[in-house]
C-alpha cells in the first residue's frame, strides 16, 4: 500500500485505489522526502531519461527550431479551437465515427456507462489513456458492474497495486522489479515469483492476450486529432493500443478537447517533438491512424468507432490567453523528468492525474484553485522544465500567475478561476496592505522604521514557513539610506581601507 495520503474503497469486488488528495500535498512530500528508496529510485530514472532525450537533442539549435515550429502549430491550433473541433467533427461523423461531447468526468463517464450496456459489454479492455484516468472511469465503471481491463504494462501493473500512475508516460516508474514479481505473484493465480524483466513482461502478455479477443469494447487515448481529414493518432511502443482499437467490436476513444490541430502535416513535426522528449526514441514502435469503423470488404476493424471529447476545465483555461499556452502540452513528460521536485517527491505525492510542472499548472482548471492551491507553489522556479518543453509552454510564469490566483481576486477584464482566491489570507492581506499604505506615506515610513530597528531584538523566532528551513528575519541595524549617507565610512584620520 502506498504510504502517502487515506485509501479510498471502490466498488465491492474491485480492488481499492490508493487515493492521495492533492489537499495533502505538504504531508504527502514530507512522506515521499523521508522514503530513501522512492528518492533513490526516481533520481536514477530520472537522470536515465535526461540522458535519452540528451542524445536526440544533442544540437540546440535544431531542437530550438523545432520546437519553435511544434509551439507555432500548437499555438495557431488553439487560436482557432472552436472551429477546428467543428470541422473535426463534420469530418469524423461522415466517416462513420460518433462523437459525444462531454463537459465533465460524470457526463463522459455516463457515455461509457450507456454504450456499455447498449452492447451488453461486462468488460472493456483499455490502452493508455490519462484521460481515463482524468475521469476515473475504471473505478467509475466498476461501481456499475463493467470492469476495465489495462492492457499497458506500466497501467496494468499499478491497477493490480489499486494506485494511480506516478508519470504520465512510465506509469509504474516507481516500482522496482522486485516489488512488481510479489505484486504479479500475489495477484495473478498460479504464477511464481521472479525479479527476471523479461519474464515478467511475459507473465503480463500471458495474462492479456485473451482479454483483447474477449472484449466487446475497447478503450483508448488519443495523441493528436487532425481535423482536415477527420483523423484520429494514436503513438505506443507495446501494440497493446492497436489491439485494443481494432480487434474488439466496439472502439471508444477519449481525449480533451485541446488535442485537435488543422492538417496533419501539422502532427509530423509534434510526434518527431513528442518521441524524442518522451522516451529518447527517433520514432516509437506503433503509429496509429483510425479514421473510422470497419468498412465493407475489410477483414478486421471495430464496427462501431465513438469519440468522447472532454472540457473538463480546458474552456477556462482557453478562453483566458494569460493560461492558454497550458493547453499547448502534448504529454510528453519531459518536464517531470528534468524537474527537481518531481525526481524527490515522485508522482504520487501530487494527488492528481497529471504530477510535475505540467500537473500544476494544468489541475488548478481541471479541479479547481482550492483543492490544487498548493502545487504550484511546488517548484523552485528554476527553469528547467520551460527550457526543454518542447512546445515553449512558459510553466514558471504560469506557475506565478496561479500563485497570484491563488491568493487575489481576479484582475479586471478577467474572468476568475474556479477557486480564484480561495488561498487567501486574511492576516497576510491585511500586512501587505499596511506595507502599501506605510510606503506612501514617507513622514511615517522613515520613523516607523527607526522604532522597527530599535525593537529588531523581540523578532519572532517563528516566522510562519520561512522559519522551516531558514533562521528568522531581522532588521539591519543600519539601513542602506543610513549606509549612503556615510554612516559606515572612515573617520577622519583613519587608514584607508
């Protein structure tokens, strides 16, 4: 069981997710930090993905002009959202595939739910989807009796722990190979354990290659969506995701609504982006195209094709320009990989679906500012992560807006967030504004001052936070005024210095 935060009981029957809320996130670091092991762990992988992507983008300028190109065509696809997802729609329904438009986890999950029953399906087996994971739809599912089946490795070994992925692209990155041949061997019946790789990636073929023939339904995210030719990609390595998109009748896809671009010339350039800042590869194994169900004189193929196009937050991020650069990402990771929150705390810590840098600027839309306050408060502003994004989204200067969300009101001409400053604080708000008024005023400030100097011994020694970590703050005995003015000169006589 994971040591960080309360343990949620789903469905009966259905193994309990380890749920961590993002409400606990100062505890839940404090646990991660103290684990040897989890720091350990996620430093070496860490490093062993900085290292992949390093190879790929070893000449700057050719990463930069790329990645110039990638935030162009993200940035040119949102400006012009409403539309593309029109057209993107026009185009899809008349090759056949249904689309279903959902504004929140409970709307897209009602949609599954119906299909589900439409076709008297008790099991869907799914590829990778962190838009699945965005709605909770195995536990969501499991409490109407449907089971969800993870056919990713990396998914299907944290759904047999009942915990939530840690990475978006390594979902069990936590895990270490000891741990995964106890956890295969308590779960899965009549299998011995082994710490052997290779055997335990057989073990879990073993275990999946009938549910894909079994399934009614199959499940899948979605990468890009080109609206040009009504066209869904879908990017893997393991071929689980092309199992589960052509062999069961029915194929469901989900994804948000940010994810469309216009022509796909337009998705040649974000895959080569994605692939190299994701996992160190030129090209991944699989690239899937689906623009529609099986047709007539074709062998295989799903004979129903339906898209589920999630909100869930996006359109607020959207309809403010200050936020929309955080619909840009296209998942790649590479912001957790570099940043050094991330590699001490883990993903889990987070409490939501997307961790890191980019969880903490993109949550705050999709639950709200006072369940998510904190994160973005988790970073050390350092850079790294806006310096290898490859669609030059700017996480600092988002992470500081929502820290100023956090705590004010929202500024005129803008349209507040959900939770907009729910952080506030009464007492601090109450100082900063004596600070202001103080400032104005220059007869006060400079005596004011003067007694602050000569009361600096009674200094609190708790300071709120920044005495976690750091001694208490004092007033200079002498302030730069005082210094200018020639205070701490030679007197006169005395040896030059």
């Amino acid at each position: 069981m994971s040591r960080l935060g309360p343990t949620a009981e789903g469905a009966a029957g259905v193994s309990p997710l380890h749920f961590v809320d993002p409400r606990r996130f100062k505890a839940n670091t404090r646990d991660a930090v103290e684990d040897a092991h989890l720091r350990k762990s996620f430093r070496s992988a860490m490093d062993f993905l900085q290292e992949r992507r390093a190879v790929h983008f070893g000449d700057t300028a050719a990463f930069d002009g790329l990645r110039r190109v990638g935030e162009a065509i993200r940035r040119y696809s949102l400006s012009r959202l409403p539309e593309l997802l029109e057209q993107l729609e026009q185009r899809l329904v008349e090759r056949g595939v249904q689309v279903h438009w959902a504004a929140t986890p409970e709307e897209a999950n009602a949609v599954f739910l119906a299909l589900a029953r439409r076709h008297a399906a008790g099991r869907m087996v799914k590829g990778k989807s962190m838009v699945s994971e965005e709605i909770e739809l195995n536990h969501r599912m499991a409490e109407h009796g449907v089971s969800c089946l993870e056919s990713d490795m990396g998914e299907y070994i944290v759904q047999l722990a009942g915990e939530r992925p840690s990475h978006i692209i390594m979902p069990a990155i936590h895990k270490t190979k000891e741990q995964i041949g106890r956890l295969f061997a308590d779960q899965i019946p009549n299998t011995a354990y082994t710490d052997d790789v290779d055997a335990l990636i057989a073990i879990g073929r073993r275990e999946l290659r009938n549910e894909f023939r079994d399934a009614k339904i199959g499940v899948s995210g979605v990468n890009f969506m080109v609206a040009e030719t009504g066209s869904l990609v879908l990017v893997e390595n393991e071929g689980n995701g092309r199992m589960c998109t052509s062999v069961p009748d029915v194929h469901i896809a989900i994804t948000g609504i940010e994810k469309v671009v216009e022509r796909f010339d337009h998705v040649l350039p974000l895959f080569s982006l994605l692939t190299r800042s994701a996992t160190g590869q030129a090209v991944t194994t699989y690239l899937n195209v689906i623009t529609g169900p099986r047709r007539d004189g074709e062998l295989d193929g799903p004979r129903e094709v339906h898209l589920i196009l999630l909100d869930n937050g996006r359109s607020q991020a959207w309809r403010d320009v200050d936020f929309r650069p955080t619909l840009q990402c296209i998942r790649c990771g590479a912001c957790m990989n570099h940043c050094p929150v991330y590699a001490r705390i883990g993903g889990l810590a987070y409490g939501t679906t997307y961790p890191g840098p980019i969880g903490s600027i993109i949550s705050p839309h999709l639950l709200g500012l006072e369940p998510t306050q904190d994160l973005p408060t988790a970073s050390s502003l350092c850079g790294a992560c806006a310096e290898v994004c490859p669609v030059g989204i700017p996480i600092p200067d988002l992470l500081m807006q929502l820290r100023r969300a956090s705590k004010h009101d929202a500024e005129p001409g803008h349209a507040p967030l959900a939770g907009q400053a729910s952080a506030e604080d009464w007492v601090e708000a109450l100082a900063w504004r004596a600070w202001a008024w103080l400032n104005e005023r220059p007869g006060l400030y400079r005596p004011a001052v003067r007694l602050a100097r000569l009361l600096r011994g009674l200094a609190p020694p708790w300071q709120g936070g920044w005495t976690a970590h750091r001694t208490p703050m004092k007033l200079a005995a002498r302030g730069l005024r005082e210094r200018i003015a020639g205070e701490d000169q030679p007197k006169t006589g005395a040896a030059p210095r």
